[in-house]
C-alpha cells in the first residue's frame, strides 16, 4: 500500500481547508486532496479563510495555509483562527524562514512547516504528521483515554503480526527481475513487470520470477491454491519455498519437466484430498524466442501479435491434487510476439461496474495499455472491488530504436544537470500536460538524473552522503569532485513510442548492486541508497535498471 492509500484509510471521513492566492497552488492541491479527504474547501486569504472556518457547518480539522498572501497573511489568520480553537492542526508553508515569523508559528502551535517549492511527498508527511494530532484529539474528545490505550496496544500488536505475516510472503517470493530490464540488442528491450495485491494478509495467490546466471533464460511461475484463508496460504507458500529452493540448486541443469515431476512429488504428501492448487510454470529462452509453459487450470496464457492480433497461448492440464501425476508441457514460438500477460483468475472474476466479469474486458485492455501500469489503470476503472487475490506477470518486448527523439550529453557538473532539467521542462512543453501532471515528472526525472550524477559518476555512497549533509560540507564535496570527475558523461535518450515518452539515462559509473532493488519488493528502502527509485516510482508508468545499474529506462504515458 502507497502513502497515499495509507493516508486514505485516516482522511477519508476528515476536511481540510487550504490556503493560498496563487490559482496554480489551489488546482495543485485540489489534485493531492480531492480523493483523500471528504470535504476540501479552498480559500484566496486569510479573511476569506476565517469566514470558511467560522462556519460551523463545515467543521474544519485540518488547515493548509500559505504565509504571503493579500489582505490577511497566514500568521495573521493562524492568531485569529487560535482565538476560536487551540488545537486544529495547522501547516505552514512558507517561501522564507523569518525568524520572527517562526517564533509567532511556533507560539501560535502551528503543527507543521512546509518550505517552499513544496513538492508531493513534503505535503504528504507534513499531513501524515499533523493527522495524527486529529485523530488523537477526537478520541480525547470522546472520553476514551483508558479506551484509547487498550486499543492503541491491541491494534499495535495486530498490526505488527499482520506486517510480519505479509513481510514474510513477500521474503518468500523471489524476484529476479524487480526494476531491472533485460538489454535484447541496441535500444531494444525486454520488460517484465507484475502486479501482487492479496485480498487479506494470508494469500492464496504468490509467484516467482528466476533469471538465469547465465542470463539468456528465465523461470516464472504463479500458483493459486483454491479456499482462502490458512489453509490456502500454507499451501501456497510451501509450494513456493520448495520450488524457489528447487531452482537455486539445479539451475544450471534446470529441466521444467524435472523440476514440476518433482513439487509433484513433494507437494502430494502434504496436501489434503478436498484441496486443489492452480499454478502455471514456464520458460523464457531469451535467445531463441520461445517459451516452454504447463498450465494446470489457470486462465489462459495471452499474447499479442506483431500484427496486433490478441491470442491465447496455452492449453490447460487438470488441476494440481493429491492424485496429480500427468501434465504436458507446450512449447511457444514467441518471435512474432510483441507482449504475454499471465494471471490468476482474481483478476477476470472481479465484478465489473457494468455488473459483469472483467473476463468480459480483459482481451481489449491488454490489447490498447502500453504497459502493466497502465493495464491495471484500465482494470480499476472497471471494477467494482478487488474480490479475490490478483497476480499477474507482464511480459513486454521494447523496441525503440526507430523511435528516436533525440540524444542530450551532459558533463557531470551541477550546472549541466541544472541544464537537463531545462531540457526535459522544455521537452514536456510540448504535451498538454496540466501543471501538477508536468511537477511530479519534473520531480520524477530529478531523482533519476541527481542518481545517475551523484551516486553514478561522482561515486558518492548514501551513508557518504548523509554524513557530508549533516556536516554542511555536502555541496563543498561536490565541487570538489567534480574537479575530478566532471568529464564523466551523462546520456539522456528520448523516444516516443505509442503515445509514450521513455527515456533512458546513462552514466559513466560503476553502477551497483542492482539485487537490491529486491528491497524495495518488502519495502525496506532503508537499506540501499536507491530510495530515490522509490520516490520516482509514482511518477512514471515503469523504471526499470540494467544489470550494473548505471542505465535506467522509464517511462510515461503523456499522449
């Protein structure tokens, strides 16, 4: 679950009312806040701001106010709003740090300050944190103190066990291939992406993605155990612990034939008669273009054809029981195939607004979406509520060389990095892009170009660089390495393929370690200095890395 879906479960029944005269700030926040909280109301200064929260209609628990504004500034309407309510959370978003104006904030108990440009993620904890004022203070309100504490163990507790479950699957399944791309041949490429959202926190559903040491093939799969609840995630993830150990000690000979004879083996000793297992298990040859799939009563395999043409792939043995001891194995010529999504049936037999199955839909949307990201756009616009675990797999070939934008060198110096911000706000220029959809790719593509400068070409490492920040010495240091690596080149590549801008930039380093993107699958950022990825995430459609981790290829939908 994102920020903002965290956010959601606190604000949803929460008004906020926000405060600034500048138009393009208001729509901003209208973007951030209008599915998040239940009544949002805007004002253009503080005047028109208290008449808003003096009206006791509204009930205001949340306020974001800019400092400079006309008529009334934000410290102006914060002492006249105290003089009604001392403990309405309130943030303050300000250009400068006055100190006088900070001493008056501070003394006014304003909750939170937020310095200006304000991007997305500083709004987003500035609320987080002042939310939680709110929601304390209604539960004093109502008298619950002692109430309050029982239940804050309690759901603590809980809340710990159901991480520690769901940390624990995820640790389980094994991802090879997690924000990382395979380079076919000169601009083309093979993305693999998936999407795994159980329904509780004890799933039926899990799967695997295995490259290969030698890195020309790849092992997939994903299992469905039928029931839901302990039962089915027992199953599941034995399932998955045994075949993820079986590939890791005999990869170098792998045989799918062997491998599955022998889960068969393990798995019917320990399964109970009335139960059934769905799962779908295949290989990639990269080099010869083809895949190798067994499919045990899991919905069909599709792909679709150089030529545009939706097609299901697979047949379907029997489903997996105590008794199961015959499959067949198909083979797949897969060189006129430009893309292959696989699934459990979570995703066609969700209910759709129209009051049918997604089944009904899910050829059409494969067939227009451009990526995995915007595939499950285009599912969740249909849905009613996720029904049931849902995993699939998305298989993508990339060829962009004719699509070519163009090609920007930079030198590894702030001031070139300065200039490749121009060019991309230059480049977006072109789209009819609003201004919140152009500031989160601003903000995107400055996490990814400060990465491929820093972390790439400068070698700075994360704890090198909290440190050198906490000191004051940081930018010093930057200076001074530039000295020294500052002729180390930066290639950002643009292309437009199908109404989508990708770009991919390059730089001169060592890269790294890209099996720690693996981390950000558990979501444990803390322990890798890619956290940037993690933040860039949300603004784009894909990122996806080389093996070294000195390229990353992204993408969005603008068209």
């Amino acid at each position: 679950m994102n920020m903002r879906d965290e956010l959601k479960q606190f604000t949803h029944n929460l008004s906020i009312l926000f405060v600034d005269d500048a138009s393009d700030i208001l729509q901003m926040y209208h973007f951030f806040f209008d599915e998040l909280f239940k009544n949002v109301y805007e004002a253009e200064d503080g005047v028109q701001a208290l008449e808003i929260f003096k009206d006791s209609s509204k009930s205001i628990d949340l306020i974001l106010t800019d400092q400079s504004m006309p008529v009334m500034n934000g410290i102006e309407m914060i002492r006249e709003v105290r003089k009604i309510n001392q403990i309405v959370p309130i943030i303050l978003v300000t250009a400068t740090k006055e100190h006088g104006d900070l001493i008056d904030a501070i003394n006014l108990n304003v909750t939170n300050f937020v310095e200006k440009p304000v991007s997305y993620s500083t709004i987003m904890n500035a609320i987080e944190g002042a939310i939680q004022k709110v929601i304390v203070n209604q539960l004093v309100q109502k008298n619950r103190e002692q109430e309050l504490e029982i239940l804050k163990y309690k759901n603590a507790y809980s809340n710990f066990q159901e991480a520690s479950a769901f940390k624990k699957q995820l640790n389980i399944i094994k991802n090879d291939l997690y924000k990382r791309r395979i380079d076919f041949k000169q601009d083309r490429y093979i993305l693999i992406d998936h999407y795994y959202k159980p329904k509780d926190i004890l799933s039926g559903d899990t799967y695997s993605i295995h490259k290969f040491r030698n890195g020309k093939k790849l092992f997939f799969f994903i299992i469905d155990a039928m029931g839901k609840g302990l039962l089915a995630s027992v199953s599941t993830f034995a399932s998955t612990s045994f075949i993820n150990y079986f590939f890791n000690k005999h990869q170098d000979n792998f045989d799918l034939k062997i491998m599955i004879e022998t889960y068969l083996d393990f798995i019917r000793f320990d399964i109970l008669e009335e139960e059934i297992i769905s799962a779908i298990f295949g290989v990639f040859d990269i080099e010869k273009d083809e895949m190798e799939l067994v499919n045990f009563s899991m919905p069909p395999v599709i792909g679709l054809t150089i030529t545009g043409e939706v097609k299901k792939l697979t047949t379907t043995n029997l489903p997996i029981t105590a008794y199961s001891d015959f499959f067949k194995i198909n083979k797949i010529d897969t060189s006129n195939i430009l893309k292959v999504i696989l699934y459990s049936d979570g995703l066609t037999e969700n209910t759709t607004i129209d009051n049918t199955q997604y089944i009904d839909y899910i050829e059409n949307d494969f067939k227009h979406a451009t990526t995995k990201s915007e595939f499950m756009k285009l599912f969740s616009k249909k849905i009613q509520e996720q029904e049931d675990d849902t995993t699939l797999l998305y298989f993508e070939k990339l060829n962009l060389e004719p699509n070519l934008l163009k090609i920007f060198n930079y030198k590894s110096t702030m001031a070139e990095v300065d200039k490749a911000l121009e060019d991309f706000s230059s480049i977006l220029d072109e789209f009819e892009l609003s201004i919140v959809e152009k500031m989160r790719l601003e903000s995107g593509f400055t996490e990814l170009i400060m990465n491929a400068y820093e972390h790439g070409n400068l070698g700075v490492g994360s704890n090198q660089k909290q440190k050198l920040m906490e000191s004051g010495d940081y930018t010093n240091f930057l200076l001074s390495a530039e000295v020294i690596y500052g002729d180390k080149n930066i290639m950002v590549k643009y292309h437009m393929i199908n109404g989508m801008l990708v770009l991919n930039i390059t730089d001169e380093g060592k890269g790294f370690d890209t099996n720690i993107l693996k981390a950000l699958l558990i979501r444990d950022t803390e322990l890798f200095h890619g956290r940037g990825i993690a933040m860039s995430d949300s603004d784009f459609d894909f990122i996806m890395y080389n093996d070294i981790g000195n390229s990353v290829l992204f993408g969005k939908k603008i068209i």
